[in-house]
C-alpha cells in the first residue's frame, strides 16, 4: 500500500484539520511555537470550522486557507502548505494574516478586544534567504531589535528542502524535526519505524495515515488534488516560456509583422487568463511572464471585468 504524501494538502487537513485528530494538531503547534518549552505547551486549542477568508481578487475565488485554530486565550493559528514557489509568499501570509485578524474585531468594538495571529507556512521549496530551515518573522525596531513593537503578528517558514540537508538531526531531542520527518514523501519503512517508536504521538498520526492510505475515496480524492497540483506546478515552471514561444512561432509563420505581433499578443491572453485563474494576482504574473504590468492589467479589464 502507497504511503499518501502527507504535504497534500488534502491529506494535510485530514490529519491535522479536524476534530478528531486535534491531538496530532496540538503536538505539530508546539514543536513549531514552543520548542521544548512546556511551562508554555498549548493544552486548550480549538480547531475552527471556517475555511474560507473574504474574497480576495478580481475572479471572486475564495482564498483557502489549510487549517485554521483558536487557543484558549483567542489567539489564532493558521497553519498554510506550499508545495509550488509562486514567488509571492511574503505577500500572500500578510495578506491571510490580515484577513484573519481583521476579522478579529466586530465593528463597534475597540482595537485592544484584536487577538494575535500566528501563520505558518511549510514550503516544499526555498524561500528565506537564509541557511537556518524554520524562521520566525516578529514586528521589530530596525536598530533595537530587542524591542518588539506587538506581539499580535508572528509568521513562521519552514522550508523542508533546508531541513533535508541537515547532516545531523537531532531526532531525539528536536521534536519539530521528528515531525518534519513525518511530513516527508521520501522516508523509508526503517526510518519511519525509528520515528514512530521514538514519538507516541507521531505513531497516532502514523497510523491515521495508514488508514487514509488503504480508503479507496481518500485515496481518488488525493490523486485527483496531486494532479492539480502538478498542473499547476507544470504551468508555472514551463506553460509560461512555452506560450509565448509559441505565440513568437504564430507570428513569424505568417510572415508579417501583423502576424507576428497578433500571434504573441493572443498567446499573452491565454497566458494571463490561464494564470489568473489559478489565483495568482496580476503584479505576480507580471513579473512571471515578463510581460509588463499595464499589459496585464489591460488584458484582465478587456477580458475579465
């Protein structure tokens, strides 16, 4: 039987998204908050039905969010899977950090009643330019950065190709570690039987996704989200230079500079399109394409608005 790719996000939410497994959750959070602290574990945690966050581009899609938390004391958690770098994720956790906390307050009420709001994201690609795997991103004075201007915002990465690359992992003493080995599609049956004999609760979240594994619906319902996936993937990394190679043949086949101009400015249609309707939003395919802003933007209005 396949070992299911705990980085699906699909599979990610079933094992860390809902109520029955809110213990798998809970001991994910404080291996990524707390490391090692328990005076300061979270032991009261609510995982929160609402998936959707307020429209958030001109094609009127519902930005997603994996799985979304409440502590006792009201602060959120909003845990995000990455697998493809679409070069916007700084954006992109502002932005769903934003909403979230936006919606912390009902209108009357006074801004002290905002609670903190805490995003992590775990990429399946680099994105910090930094060495170290897990960062955390807190608001600072430039020059005394002892001093913290909030605590309400707080956004953790946690890149697994970094976390690969460690020659020694600690797995015994780093309980973050271990549960990045979970989330790894490329362990081994010896190296999972170290892990689960090592953590009482990544053995609970082993055999979850065995049974996942071995559903014949689970199973239909992943393979079809890898596929959109790796479409995705797949348009962002070559559909881009494809099309508007494609778009340069079109027009040299016909002969005149008509042609040829018609032909790229048709395949840059098709492009923006394509990709505006994958949720990027235009400045992002701007930059991907090489094509310039005002060109995007002329392009949405004609065809989309």
């Amino acid at each position: 039987m396949e070992r299911l790719r705990p980085l699906n996000d699909f599979i990610f939410k079933k094992l860390f998204g809902e109520a029955d497994n809110i213990d798998n959750l809970k001991s994910l959070l404080n291996a990524i908050l707390n490391k090692g602290n328990t005076e300061e574990e979270l032991v009261d945690l609510e995982i929160l039905n609402e998936k959707e966050l307020i429209t958030d581009n001109i094609t009127d899609k519902k930005g997603i969010i994996d799985v979304l938390a409440k502590t006792k004391v009201g602060t959120q958690i909003n845990i995000e899977v990455q697998l493809t770098d679409q070069d916007n994720m700084d954006k992109r956790t502002l932005f769903y950090w934003s909403r979230i906390y936006n919606r912390g307050i009902i209108k009357g009420e006074d801004y002290s009643n905002l609670n903190k709001v805490i995003t992590i994201n775990i990429l399946d690609f680099n994105y910090i330019d930094l060495e170290k795997y897990h960062t955390t991103f807190t608001l600072r004075e430039n020059e005394y950065n002892n001093y913290k201007l909030t605590d309400v915002l707080e956004v953790h990465f946690i890149e697994m190709p970094k976390f690969k690359k460690i020659p020694n992992k600690d797995l015994e003493k780093d309980r973050l570690q271990r549960w990045m080995m979970f989330l790894r599609n490329d362990l081994s049956e010896k190296e999972l039987e170290v892990l689960i004999n090592m953590d009482k609760d990544i053995k609970i979240a082993e055999e979850k996704l065995e049974y996942l594994s071995g559903d014949p619906e689970t199973q239909e319902l992943y393979f079809e989200r890898e596929r959109a996936l790796h479409e995705k993937a797949n348009l962002i990394s070559t559909g881009i230079r494809k099309g508007r190679e494609e778009g340069r043949q079109e027009g040299r086949q016909e002969g005149r500079q008509e042609g040829r101009q018609e032909g790229i400015e048709q395949r840059d249609t098709e492009i923006v399109l394509n990709m505006l309707g994958e949720g990027l939003d235009e400045t992002v395919i701007a930059k991907l394409t090489k094509i310039d802003l005002e060109k995007v933007r002329e392009i949405i209005n004609n065809y989309v608005n």
